[in-house]
C-alpha cells in the first residue's frame, strides 16, 4: 500500500508542476515504466461528439497525433464515454471492434486498455494505454491503473479547467485589442492591415485575404502576405474554383490540415505550388446572410485547429459588420477601384483646411488624369478599361505613404491629398508614382499628367486650391505625361 500511495504522489506532484496539460503524457508513462508495459498513451478529452487528442506519449510511430480532432462516434472512447466501463482490447491482429483499431494496428499496436477519467460522475476523458504486444496487461494491472485512474481524475481536471481559463482570458485580451484596432480607422485598407498585424501575435499565417462574394465569382480585395502572389489584390475567381464555395453553402469554417492530402479545389492546388499547405475559411455574415470569407494560409501543416477556430469566429462578429459597410454600402467608396470617392473628397479636404487653418501647416492636392485612356477604351472596351482602372488605382497605392488619400475623382481621373507635406516633398513623390505607371503601363501606352497645388501657398479654400490643381493638370495634358506646380 505505502509503494501505491508513493506511485499516486509522484503522479499528482507531476501533473501539478507540468507547465501545459499535453506534456503530462510523458511524465506519466515516466513514473509508470517500471511498473507496466507502455508503448503508447494518451488522454482523449471529451468535446461535444468529438475527440481532442491530448497528453500523447508514444514510443511506437502514431496515426493520430498530439492536439488533433476526430470524431467520437463508433470509436472505442466513446463506448468507454457512455458507459463508464474500462474496455481492453487484448489483440487486434485477432478482433478490430472499433474503426480506430484499424489505425492502432497499423501504426504497431497489438492490445490497447481505455480507462474513463471521471470527475462528479461524468466521464470527461479516457485514459488509453497500448502496447506492441498482444495480452500486455494482467487482471493485476488493470486494477492498478484503474486505482490510478480514479486518483489521477481530480487533478486532470482541475488542470484542464485552469488551462481553459486561460484561453479565455487569451481570447478576451485579443478581441479587446483588435476591437479597438477595427474601431480605429476610416480606411478599410488601414484597417486591415494593422488588423493583420495583430491578430499575426495570436495566430500563425504566411497569407492573410478577405474575399467578397460577386455573383458566382469570389473578389479578394484585400491581403496581408508573406507568400507573395504579387496578383492577387483584385483578382476575381469562380467561386467553384475555390474553398470558399464550399464555407458559403454551409455558412461554416473550413479548416484544411494538410493540402498535400486534402485539396479539393483548382485554386488550393496554385497554393500547394506557393507553398502553402494548411488553410482556414471563415465565413463572413452579414444580416444573416455569407458575403464572403476570411482566408488564412500557412506554409506548415496543421496550423489551425478549435482555439484558432474559435478565436477568429468571435473576432470576425466584430469586424464582418465593418466589412460589410465598406465593400456593399458604403457611400465613401469607389467599388470598381476601391479607392475613396469624390464625395468623401469634398469631406476630406475641408477638414484637413479647417485643421490646418487652426494649427498650422501645409498640405499638397494632386490631380492624376490618365493620358491616352480613351483610345485604350474604344479599342479594346469598357470591361478593359475598368481593369485599367484598377490597376491605376493599386499603382497608385502602391507607391504612396499610408498617411496619403487617394480618391477616384470622376471618369479617369484620380485625386491625392498628401497631409503634412511640403511642394517639394509632394513633387519627388508624384514623379515616383508616374514612372511607375509609365512602367507598368507601357503594353497599354497609358502614362499620366499631373497637376499640383499647395495649402496655404495656393490657395486657402476648398475651390482656390482645386481650381490651381485643375488648371496646372490642363497644362499638363497638352503636353502629356507631365507634372505642373507653378504657373
């Protein structure tokens, strides 16, 4: 009795001082070693009618890995789940009663023992002990390890409860500081991004993406990448083609573990070619209905699971409704560029005059209009022109500060309002940017002509200073592809 009671202490003593609830597996079959025959071990915890994998400790290669989900029903646990019996399977070379004895067999185990983990009299997990051999355990065993189990319970669970608690202490922590990130900007795009940034600390991802439902296409309008696709932003798909069709239908998250094993969908296998190998989809609703997905992406397998799951649903109620507002109905936005429109423009630069008025400073306006776009359009269409549009639009945030506002002013012209800059500084950068749209605009000969004019020196008024931005712009398009900031 007294080498019973010091085998129990040495077991409670374990499993208070481990710092996480999966590396008591192998303490466990530490202090049991020299008592029985242990291969493999592990504690399935209860999850609804699911599995969680946990505490594995395996001497011998394993199916089923550490932190992984499977179903209960028709397994082995869950017999052992309802019940509250211990089963042991003596030889699975001879009897296979349960679906998951054909993995165990597979993977080398010949006899397994399911002890149920019992706390207020219900069972919350199962104890699973295997071993290489056929018979491994005596009538003398399972007695001990079922004292055992009954001692062991009270503390599992206690450790259980803590590390839940401290889950959702995590959760709540990070739904505070991405609420107060998403609650912080105007700009959608700004948002984003600094949402990603964040939410990067809590979750693991080479891509980040929010794709909006368009008939029975899927658009990505916005992305945080590692991996980089450099075509992406703006890209339309098929929505069959993608995984998202399938979050859309069930209005549920899809996790995929391993693309290797699990792609399904044209477009997860161009990410298998990026590198990516494990994806989760989440649905984006709005009045009930999905429009659309948040996609993340990494380069290792099995990345996302429940607390990952978990995390981004209760994050996503906070930012679906901003999504929404944005992207279907907001009247500050230009869909077709996804830029701001001229409305939000009038608003945009009477404040920064007001603010500057009052504080003092200097702010630059640029109008961009687009040399030769009309011949682009009646040679090849409206449908091309719009795409040109686009790809503007992305130039144009492409080689701009994130402080700058770009608006899409009316038909192919663009305005910029650059706050807390001087002419000079103003100048450098509108040469940047036309270089780069000469540059990547050159199979469609589409270059740009600007015109600029400074707050205070050019005028204090909303109609003074884009009066001198409109007629510096006008004789900028006689000669084409040019920047004018003086008379």
């Amino acid at each position: 009795m007294e080498e019973l009671l010091e085998l129990i202490y040495k077991l409670d003593k374990a499993i208070v001082n481990v710092q996480k609830f999966s590396e008591i597996g192998d303490k466990i079959l530490e202090i049991l070693s020299n008592k029985i025959s242990i291969k493999w071990m592990s504690i399935c915890i209860i999850k609804g009618d699911q599995l969680l994998i946990s505490a594995m400790s395996s001497k011998i290669p394993s199916y089923f890995k550490e932190g992984e989900l499977i179903p209960s029903k028709g397994t082995a646990t869950e017999y052992v789940a309802k019940t509250g019996l211990i089963l042991y399977e003596e030889d699975l070379a001879k009897e296979q009663r349960f679906w998951t004895g054909k993995y165990h067999y597979e993977s080398g185990i010949r006899s397994i023992l399911r002890l149920p983990l019992i706390f207020e009299g219900k069972v919350f997990a199962v104890w699973v002990i295997a071993s290489d051999k056929p018979r491994a355990y005596s009538k003398e065993d399972i007695e001990l390890l079922k004292l055992i189990a009954f001692q062991i319970s009270p503390p599992l669970r206690t450790f259980l409860l803590y590390e839940e608690t401290k889950k959702k202490a995590r959760l709540l922590e990070t739904i505070s500081k991405l609420a107060k990130v998403i609650l912080s900007e105007v700009d959608i795009n700004l948002v984003f991004q600094n949402f990603a940034a964040e939410l990067k600390k809590h979750i693991p991802f080479e891509r980040l993406s929010i794709g909006i439902l368009e008939g029975d296409k899927i658009k990505y309008t916005t992305v945080s990448e590692i991996v980089q696709t450099g075509k992406l932003i703006g890209t339309s798909f098929p929505l069959k083609y993608t995984a998202s069709s399938w979050v859309i239908q069930n209005q549920k998250t899809l996790i995929k573990k391993d693309l290797l094993k699990e792609k399904e969908f044209l477009l997860e296998e161009i990410k298998v070619k990026q590198g990516i190998r494990s994806t989760m989809h989440v649905p984006l609703i709005y009045k009930g209905k999905v429009f659309g997905t948040l996609n993340f992406s990494s380069t290792q397998v099995g990345t996302y699971g429940e607390f990952e799951k978990n995390l981004v649903e209760t994050l996503v109620s906070y930012i679906s409704t901003l999504i929404a507002l944005v992207y279907l109905y907001s009247p500050l936005y230009n869909h077709l560029t996804e830029v701001y429109n001229r409305r939000y423009f009038d608003e945009k630069i009477d404040e920064l005059i007001n603010y500057y008025n009052r504080y003092k400073g200097e702010f630059v306006l640029s109008l961009c209009d687009l040399d030769n776009f009309k011949t682009l359009n009646d040679l090849y269409g409206h449908l091309e022109g719009d795409r040109c549009l686009k790809k503007i639009a992305q130039i144009i945030r492409e080689n701009l500060r994130k402080t700058d506002f770009i608006f899409r002013y009316g038909g192919d012209e663009f305005a910029i309002l650059m706050p807390n800059t001087s002419l000079k500084d103003s100048i450098k950068i509108m040469e940047r940017l036309k270089l780069a749209i000469t540059k990547k605009m050159k199979d469609k000969k589409i270059t740009v002509s600007i015109g600029i004019a400074a707050y205070p020196k050019d005028g204090k008024t909303r109609t003074e200073i884009i009066d001198k931005a409109d007629s510096r712009l006008i004789r900028a398009k006689k000669k084409k592809n040019l920047i004018v900031f003086m008379d």
